[in-house]
C-alpha cells in the first residue's frame, strides 16, 4: 500500500458486500477513513475481517441517504469518495419478473445510485479530490440470459455515469463506472444452474474466458481505486470493462 488516499473521506455502499468490503479494505489500506454503508455490520463466516467503519445506510431511503451523509459531514467535516456499490441480482425473464421485483431492483441498482450521489454532492464540491466510481456490469452492454431486469438497471447506471460526469465536471467532479463480468463473490454463485457441481460450473466459467480465469473482489477495489485517486486525475465520463476479455469475443461452441 502507498497512502495515495491519506486524510481522504470515503463513503462505499454496499460496503459489507463482497465487491464493497474489498473496496473499503483497499480505501482504509491506502490511508482513507472509510464509511462502509449498508443495512448490516454482519460478515460472512470464514471472511477477512471488515474494514472501515459501518455506517447504517438504505440506499432506497431519501432519509437514511439524507441522514447518512449528514452524520459523515458531522464527523469528518468532509467527503472526497463515493462508490455506489450497492445493488442486487434477480435471476428472471421479463415476463417473470413481477412489477414489485422491478421496482424493488431498480430502488437498490439505479435509485440507490441518484440518490447518494445526490446528497453527496455539496460535500464533493468542497473537496480537491472529489470522484464518484458506480458500479455498472458488463451486462449493461450485452446481456445474460435471464437477467433482464438487472441489465436495464446497468444500463440506466452506466447512463446516469455520463450524465452526472458531464454535469459535474466544471465543478471538479470526476464520474466514472466499472463495468465487471464474471467476479467471484456469492452473486455470481447464485447465478451458476443449481444441477451443476460448483466447482464444475466454475471450471466452466473460467473455460469461455480469455484469461482462463474469473475475477475476484480484489481486482474491482485495484480498478476502484485507481479511478478515485489521483492518478486517474483525466479520466471521466467512462464505462471501465473488467471482464477478462469476456465481451470482446464471440462464444465459441464446443465440439
């Protein structure tokens, strides 16, 4: 670790999940105090200990966002990061997908996003360093089947990234989203068929990869925080693929 974040504020929702908890453990390493936002301080059995402080936050609230940064501003005076991690997968068709199902996905994958960027914005503009880093999915460009819902919601993620990076720009604002494939977090182990033996469904997973290889938490919080730190000072606006060279070739049968 180099300290690249020392004395910075960072807000991550979503921030005990496995992607946010590995994101929050790389901020608080490199010198950051870290707000890990969420409805639980829970951690799963077997994992690293969590890291950053715990903040209780529902990103689908107007008045726990509201209350959440309002509690860092009190703390910290302050607030340079926020990484919109938060979000959930429902595995259905849109025929199958209930209207409360949509509403429900898109208060947590899309809303949540608005939201806490919204009320955080008056205290990034107070900062020298201020970057907002969503969380996307290559699957707001291409699309698993069965996930219809989840992919409009990346899709509306990945265009609100644009937006608010040309709104906020002029202001010092950087926006940025990282759009990653296959990572290896209980999120993608719910998505494997439930007839397939685990380690077969990952054997298969890792096969139709150009690296061989899925990704892990670990390479979205080395993504994460090069985009938040200074390093990346020109880099805004955009959609950061980790895929693993996934999308960039079509899926070859197998004989």
């Amino acid at each position: 670790m180099t300290g690249t974040l020392e004395g910075r504020v960072a807000l991550v929702t979503g921030g005990r999940g496995g992607a946010g908890r590995a994101v929050c453990r790389r901020f608080v390493g490199e010198g950051a105090h870290v707000y890990a936002a969420g409805l639980s301080d829970d951690c799963p059995v077997g994992e690293e200990p969590a890291a950053g402080e715990f903040l209780r936050f529902d990103v689908t609230s107007e008045d726990e966002v509201v209350a959440g940064i309002a509690a860092i501003e009190s703390a910290q005076g302050r607030l340079d990061i926020v990484v919109n991690a938060a979000g959930i997968e429902i595995e259905k068709t849109v025929e199958d997908t209930s209207l409360e199902e949509w509403d429900r996905i898109f208060a947590i994958n899309a809303t949540g996003t608005f939201l806490t960027s919204k009320h955080a914005l008056p205290l990034l503009r107070q900062s020298d360093h201020a970057a907002i880093v969503n969380f996307g999915s290559y699957d707001g460009f291409i699309a698993d089947p069965k996930l219809a819902a989840y992919c409009a919601t990346k899709g509306a993620v990945h265009a609100l990234t644009k937006a608010m990076a040309c709104d906020h720009g002029p202001e010092g604002i950087r926006v940025n989203a990282i759009c990653p494939g296959y990572i290896d977090t209980p999120m993608l182990e719910q998505f494997y068929p439930d007839h397939v033996e685990l380690a077969d469904a990952r054997a298969e997973a890792e096969r139709i990869h150009p690296l061989g290889t899925i990704g892990t938490p670990t390479d979205m919080a080395n993504l994460v925080h090069w985009l938040v730190s200074d390093e990346a000072r020109y880099a805004t606006g955009q959609l950061w693929v980790l895929d693993g060279g996934l999308s960039a070739q079509i899926q070859q049968m197998r004989f």
